[in-house]
C-alpha cells in the first residue's frame, strides 16, 4: 500500500522521538521511500545518524551547510513528498504551525508542503489539556492537517493519562488508509449529518436549549470527509472549527428544530446516508412573545407543543438504499431505551451515550459509546477522545455498507 510513496517526517524535540526509529523502519518494509528533517532538540532524544541509516537518505535539520554554503530548498522537500508527517509534534511546534511561524527547516517546510500533512501529538497530559494546545491542534484541522491522536499510558512525567503519541504501527495504518482511499466504502458517498443545540426562543431575549456543542458532530464529519464522502453539515451556531471543505449550512446562527427539519428535507432524498447527531428540542414554546416578558409575577407558566423528531419523520420514508444512524444520550436504562428508539426510528445503528460516565458527553473532548446496530448487537468502547470515537464510529458504519 506504501511502495514508492514518498513520505517525509518532521521529528520534533519530545522524548517520544524514539520511536520514529522502529516508525522508519516499518515504513521502509513496506517499501515507502522516506526522508527525515529534524529540528535541533530533536537530535537530544535520538541521533541523525541512526535515522539516515535507517531511512537511506540523509538527515536534513539546517536551511544551509555552513562549511560549504549549500541550501536545503525547504520548499523542494515540501514537494517531493507525498505525505508529510510530523511526530513527535510538540506543544512547541504545533503553535508554530497553527501560527505560520517558519523559524526552522520542519516548520518552513510545513508551510510549503502541499501534500497531506498528518501529525502526532505528544506531551505531558496537563499540557495536552491546556485550552492553548487544544486551540492550536483544532487550528491544525481546520487547516486541513491531519491528527493522528495521542494516545492513553504512561507518560515520561510518571503520570498516567492522555498524551503518549501514538504507536509506530498505529502511524503506518493511518498512511496506509489515506493512500488507499478504494479501501473506505464511504469514498464518494453523500452523507447528512446534523450537529450542535437547536434553540426556541420565549421572547427576543430568551431561549430554551441544552448544553450541546457539537463537537461530537464535528468529529464525525471530519472523519467521513477523510474518507472521500461528501458530507452536508447541518448545525445551530457553534464555536468549533471544522474543515473547510464540508458543505456547512447554517452555522452562523441559531437554528429551531423545525428550521432544522425543514432544511433537511431538502436534501434528503439526495443522500445515502443520514447521521442525527444534533440535540433537538423535543418541544418549542406555544406562543413567542415579541417583547421581552417582564418579571412581575412569582409564577410563570409557558405552555409548549411537541416539535417534529427529525430522525422519526425521515425514518418513515427513508429507503432500502439509504441508512440512518442515530444517537442516544440516556441517563437511565440506557441500553433499552437505546435498542427501543433504535426500532422506533428505523435507524440501522443507534450510538449510545451515557450521563453517567465521567468526563463524557456534553463539552468534553473525551467520550465513551456505545454502538447497537440493526441485530440489537452491542460494541461497547472505552473513553477516548472524541476524534477517536469518531472514528470508531464511522468504521461501524461502513461496515453497514459491506
């Protein structure tokens, strides 16, 4: 799958560089011609020796030789590759590239690479989580960058958590599902995919919502675009960062769940595959005041009617060559209450959600599923970051299309 592709790798300067030996190595086997370029503190954590031996090809870390004033052409590198990898990708380097800063051979080769650029995370657990990383990696996406996500161990701290980069072999298999894209039976496929709160106003000023993000959505959508689909990404306003290339409807404001229904019926019949991951309102206020209802009794009553359930409606008409994949958030009995909407909506694969797991749900950038399929099957995963379970998911899903 990797014979001849040209692939480049950026080391940065974390302890986890190590592991780009036994990464060129795989990579060689497989037949792939690999360069590297490393920064200066890379060099403390493993040598530029043991990686040209590896790879066959010198090691790269100056813009020029100063004994013989020769020029590395970063942008010569940026072209030659068909894929540029960047691992391990510091704290350090990763705010470089969020913010186009070129100060060294890996990140001015970064600016100039126009193939895929995926990259590997690794830090300490507390500066993985910092909302600086965070911003800079989700940056990264947006950009149209690849994340590799790090992974849960040990850490060089002696803590244990969120943050080791991810396993030489787990690298590979990434490359190899980009250069393969005839591998995902998504490739091509038109896809909806609702996201994020909806919200019914009371008056001008107040509004009846919950605490959905949408990053889960996100997460999703990024995933399946990855992997040649066309995704039409339906949302109320939210804040995340998502690719460029989805086909965005509606982010920029606040959306009711009847707006929500009704735009998407307009692509419905278009699509073959329908994923309901909004939180829709179940009910909208009767009356909407035009003024803003002032504070004068003790009590106050607000009469609602029943919204449409955008998944219910279209899993009465969808048909045999289209699949519907819902979402569940439960806070008790969920398996039942997952299996039981899972026939109630026709859906052919129900992901669950739990209030009871930590660190889950609503506003993290952790989650844990589980997925029920059409044979009332149950895969169970554990807490992984949500890029992670977007992942999982979507291989559920294809194998829907098998």
């Amino acid at each position: 799958m990797l014979e001849n592709k040209k692939i480049l790798i950026g080391v940065c300067g974390g302890i986890a560089a190590y592991k780009i030996a036994t990464l060129v190595r795989l990579l060689i086997k497989k037949n792939a011609i690999v360069k590297v370029i490393m920064t200066e503190s890379a060099k403390d954590f493993i040598t530029p020796l043991t990686l040209a031996t590896l790879s066959k090809n010198a090691v790269e870390s100056k813009f020029f030789n100063s004994e013989n004033g020769v020029w590395t052409n970063h942008v010569d590198l940026g072209l030659w590759a068909d894929a540029y990898l960047i691992a391990p990708a510091t704290a350090n380097e990763l705010a470089k590239m969020a913010s186009g800063i070129s100060e060294n051979l890996l990140t001015a080769t970064y600016l100039s690479a126009r193939c895929k650029v995926f990259f590997c995370p690794a830090m300490d657990l507390d500066m993985y989580q910092h909302p600086a990383v965070k911003s800079n990696i989700e940056k990264l996406i947006s950009y149209g960058n690849k994340l590799i996500p790090a992974e849960n161990g040990e850490l060089a701290s002696g803590l244990f958590g969120e943050g080791r980069m991810a396993e030489p072999e787990t690298i590979t298999n990434y490359l190899e599902t980009y250069f393969n894209p005839k591998n995902s039976n998504l490739k091509n496929k038109k896809i909806l995919l609702t996201a994020g709160p909806t919200q019914e106003s009371i008056d001008p000023v107040r509004y009846i919502s919950n605490h959905s993000t949408g990053k889960m959505g996100i997460a999703i959508a990024n995933e399946l675009k990855e992997r040649g689909a066309e995704v039409i990404f339906i949302s109320g306003a939210i804040s995340e960062p998502i690719l460029k290339t989805l086909k965005v409807i509606n982010i920029e404001k606040n959306i009711t769940a009847e707006e929500m229904y009704e735009v998407s019926k307009k692509y419905f019949s278009q699509i073959d595959i329908a994923i309901f991951t909004a939180a829709v309102a179940d009910y909208s206020p009767k009356e909407i005041s035009n003024e803003k209802i002032k504070k004068n009794e003790d009590e106050f009553t607000i009469s609602f009617k029943k919204n449409k359930d955008i998944a219910l409606e279209f899993g009465k008409i969808k048909t045999k060559n289209q699949l519907s994949i819902g979402f569940a958030l439960e806070t008790n009995n969920e398996i039942l209450n997952a299996k039981s909407k899972l026939e109630k909506k026709n859906f052919d694969m129900i992901i669950l959600n739990s209030m009871k797991n930590e660190n889950a749900t609503f506003g993290y950038d952790t989650n844990k599923v589980s997925v029920i399929n059409k044979n009332l099957e149950e895969i169970h995963f554990d807490l992984k970051s949500k890029k992670e379970v977007a992942n999982d998911i979507v291989n559920e899903i294809e194998k829907l299309l098998l």
